[in-house]
C-alpha cells in the first residue's frame, strides 16, 4: 500500500467516524425533544442541539479534508 492510499484510508476512516458522531449526537437530540415539558429538560434539548451542530461541523471539516486529499492526489489539485 502506498503512503497516499494509507493516507487517503485515515482521511476516510476520520470522516467516517466524524459520521457517526454527528449520527449519535442527532439520536441524543431526538431522544430529548420527547422528554417532558419543563425548563430544564428544554436546556438539556437545547444543549443536544448545540452538541450536534457542533458534530455536523467536526463531519463536515473531515470531509472537506478527505475531499482535498483525494483530489490533490487524485488529480494533482491543491
């Protein structure tokens, strides 16, 4: 395996597991929204929202970061 293929592997592994994050972090979300209505159940529901805004945006990066990798490789594109 060559050090691109290895490299492009870690890329897609991150993405992936930045995925999945973002997956769990929207099932913490949704489990909260179907709690009773009180403040504080709706801070903890606001919270989740917020954890999986930022979870998007970790998923996001990543894939950004695998896109690139894969065209500079790819196609010699920076």
């Amino acid at each position: 395996m060559s050090d691109d293929d290895a490299e492009l592997d870690r890329l897609q592994s991150a993405y992936k597991a930045a995925v999945e994050a973002w997956i769990t972090a929207i099932r913490a979300e949704e489990q909260l929204a179907s709690v009773d209505h009180s403040v504080a159940e709706l801070d903890k529901w606001e919270n989740a929202h917020f954890a999986a805004e930022d979870a998007r945006h970790d998923a996001e990066a990543a894939k950004a970061e695998y896109e690139d990798a894969l065209r500079e490789i790819m196609f010699d594109i920076d």
